[in-house]
C-alpha cells in the first residue's frame, strides 16, 4: 500500500492526500515534521536528504516534492484525465503547478506566517503589506486566466494544477484582512468546495 510520510495540516501534504482522493487510492499516512517527528531523524533524511515533507514510498518507489509526487501518481495511475499524456497539454497543467510552487507559494508565506500562524518570526509590519500586497497580485493573475478558461486553471476540465492552486486560494481565504473582489477566483473556489477531496483536505484547518 502507498505510505505518505508527513503530517495532514501540511499545505503540501494536502495535495498529496487530495490526489489521492481524486484517484481512489488508499494510503497509510506517517506524521512527521511540524510538531511531530523532526525530520531531520535520520530514519527521514535515508527517504528525502532534503528533510521536507512529504515522501511517498510507493512499493518501494520513493518519491518527494509534492507536486512532482501529485504528477506521479495521476500519470503511475493512468489519469490522463488529471495529468494530459499529450505534451502541449501536460505543459499548460505543469506550467502552473511548478508557478504554485515557487512564485504563488512565496507570495503569501510572510502574510500567512504572520496574521493566521501568529509567527514571531514574521511580525514586521512593512514585510507583511509587501506580501499581501504581491498575494493579491498572484491572485490577480490567478483571475485573470480563470477569466479566460471559463472553468479550470488549465482549461475546461479539472486538473492536477487544480489541487495546487486551489490549496493556496485556500490560503487566500484564511488570511484576516480585507481582499480585493475577485470575482472568477472566487466562483471557482466554490467549484472547488463541490469536489469532496478538497472538503476533506482542502478547507480543513487552514494551515
């Protein structure tokens, strides 16, 4: 059986909980990092050197980074559906996965850690408009395809991209301040709220 290793409030966890949601497909789940096992145990670091959350290892395939481990098990799976097998429409799903991992989740990282996580850290009140400030940018450009599409992130049909950047709308949505109307983000948030992975992994917690 496939074995998640890393805990279920994680952000990038999630996606990996949701895919599997999307697939039908069982799991065993193992706490680690946050406030739980530290990973940088060495029973962790012999699966992901890195030290970060999550790792899957499926059957002895091991395999991290969340949204590589989210693309691995739509194509492991033959969900072409999920993950296109035809390269101009894999690249259109990826281009806005590997944006939500890098670009979209360093936008709002100091806002979050600051106004939801009460971070000590991240109380600077300078830094944090500055995030919010390029958060809402983000969701801007989130906006603005959705404006295109009429539907997905990627086009006309739910995607792996869709369990990306829906976890970080959620972000959007947790922060206490007041937001800029989006009008196509939000009705496709609560497209979102229809499909039961993301009821169960997507809203939960917040964090």
């Amino acid at each position: 059986m496939l074995k998640i290793h890393g805990y279920a409030a994680s952000i990038n966890v999630r996606k990996v909980l949701w895919v599997c949601a999307e697939i039908g497909l069982s799991f065993e789940r193992e706490d680690w990092g946050g406030a739980y096992r530290p990973t940088s145990d060495p029973a962790f670091k012999a699966l992901n050197s890195a030290g970060m959350v999550p790792v899957i290892d499926d059957g002895g395939v091991i395999v991290w980074e969340s949204n590589t481990i989210v693309r691995y098990l739509a194509a492991s799976r033959g969900r072409a559906d999920l993950l296109p097998v035809q390269p101009a429409a894999r690249a259109r799903v990826e281009q806005w996965m590997d944006w939500q991992a890098s670009d979209f989740n360093n936008s709002w990282r100091v806002a979050f850690q600051g106004l939801v996580r009460r971070n000590p850290a991240f109380q600077e009140p300078r830094a944090i408009e500055a995030s919010l400030s390029q958060f809402s940018t983000m969701v801007g450009m989130v906006d603005a395809q959705l404006a295109r599409t009429g539907a997905y992130i990627a086009g006309a049909d739910f995607t792996v991209a869709d369990i990306a950047i829906g976890l970080s709308l959620r972000r959007w949505n947790s922060i206490p301040v007041t937001r800029p109307a989006y009008p196509n983000v939000e009705r496709y948030y609560e497209t979102l709220l229809t499909r039961s992975g993301f009821q169960r992994y997507g809203r939960d917690g917040g964090s």
